[in-house]
C-alpha cells in the first residue's frame, strides 16, 4: 500500500508536468497530511522536487533513472570494446566497476587474448576501503564513506589494508589529486589494481574502470604509468557514453 501510494503521486505529477499537494490529493484519495508526508520522503530521496509557490515537479534523479538506459547491459555494450582493446594492448584484465547501492561491485571483466598470464579479479561486491575499484568511486562520493560510522568497522584483509579512518581520508586526497586509485596487496597478497572513475563528478564518478595483476608486473613504475593511461581511457569512455569529460576538464576538476 505504501508504496502504491507514493508510485501515485508520481504518476499525478508526472502527469500534470506540476502539481501541489492539494492537485495530488484531487487526484487520489490520500487525506492531505499523509500526501504532505509522502511528498516529502520523495523529495527527500530525489524522486520529485519542489519549485515556487508549493508546487512539485519530478526530481533529477528520477529523470536520470528513466530518461536514459545506464543499465549494465546498455553500458557494456559502448564499454566493453574499449575495455577489450585496453586488455589486449596492457596484456591485463580488465574491469568496469559501478556503485549499487552503498557499494561497488565489479560488473563485468574483459581478459587479454594474447595468451599472456594475467590475474582475474573476478565479479562482485568490493570493501570501499580496500579495492582500487572502490576507492576510484569512494574519493569523488564523500557522502559514501561517512568517517563517523566507519571508525573501527574496517576489515584488514592483509598486512598492507588501511584500517584508520584518517589514513584512508588521506588516501582519498591523494586519488583525487592524480585521478586515479592504487591496491596493493590490500585485499590478497600478491595481488595489485589501478583504477579510476569514468569522470570527477556526474554519473561517471560513480563508476570506475581498472586493471589488475601481480605485483611483480605491477611495480610503482608500471602502476604510475597504467593510471594515466586508465585516466586517459575513461575519458574516452565518456566522450563515447556522451558525458563529454576532457582530460582538461579532469585536472581542472581535480585541482
């Protein structure tokens, strides 16, 4: 019943193009408290917002959610070459990651076919504080990572995870300055990722594109070098995807 009542008042506003709560409850048979209420939550969330003299239109989020396909498989379908390119040439996996939720997780992975040896990453969820997918999303979405609720509930997946709160933030710094995030034996050991996010801001800061290998092929030389050119692919991906991100415009966002 709840949430028939608040697909209601979208339909209602969605309809009307405007609408006040006094329209909304015309429309339906919500008593005006209750409606008031409703209206709320959903601007709260993003679904509607309100414009001049109490009036409500549907927000920016819900337009994103509808007026464009970003689902996976429409995203990997402008994604996935570009990825399978960079996997051939780098001789490394490559993986597209995105927030869902309040976490990252890896949708999809393309491997090189060249028949060198390369380390999968495999799909799924990643710990926002330990993976370079992750922490590419987690730099530019300061609201993702609240510093309060994270004291002491970071896992140390090996010797080299960064557990304190202030550490990390300082590490948040660092990626948003070069543009790109590093994991170094932080969630296995032997085990080493570059990534960074699709654009600093906008729907590409909540997605990330990233390699992995060992750490013997992933030496401080080679990983400084493969994140500007992951720097440099993602803008690429976001001319294709229509977003329109510069490498211009990154280091001005960034500075």
């Amino acid at each position: 019943m709840h949430l028939e009542r608040l697909t209601c008042i979208l339909e209602i506003v969605g309809q009307k193009g405007e609408a006040t709560v006094s329209e909304i409850c015309a429309h339906s048979d919500l008593p005006k408290p209750s409606a008031y209420r409703l209206v709320q939550d959903l601007v709260a969330v993003g679904l509607l917002e309100p414009v001049a003299r109490g009036r409500f239109v549907i927000g920016t989020r819900l337009k994103q959610i509808t007026h464009s396909d970003q689902s996976d498989r429409a995203l990997l379908e402008l994604i996935a070459p570009t990825l399978r390119q960079a996997a051939t040439e780098f001789g490394a996996a490559f993986f597209l990651s995105r927030l869902r939720g309040k976490s990252v997780e890896i949708v999809h992975v393309e491997t090189p076919d060249t028949g060198v040896s390369y380390l999968h990453p495999g799909l799924g969820k990643r710990p926002l504080h330990a993976c370079s997918c992750s922490k590419a999303v987690a730099a530019f979405s300061p609201d993702l990572f609240p510093t309060g609720e994270m004291e002491g509930r970071l896992r140390a997946y090996t010797e080299f995870t960064l557990t304190n709160v202030d550490d990390l933030q300082a590490e948040f710094e660092t990626i948003r300055e070069r543009g790109f995030a590093e994991c170094v034996e932080e969630i296995e050991r032997g085990m080493c990722s570059v990534a960074a996010p699709l654009a600093p801001s906008g729907p590409g800061a909540l997605m990330s594109i990233g390699a992995t290998g060992s750490v013997r092929v992933f030496t401080p030389a080679f990983r400084e070098k493969l994140g500007r050119d992951i720097t440099r692919i993602a803008c690429e991906i976001s001319a294709i995807l229509g977003w329109s991100v510069t490498q211009d415009t990154r280091r001005t966002s960034l500075s």
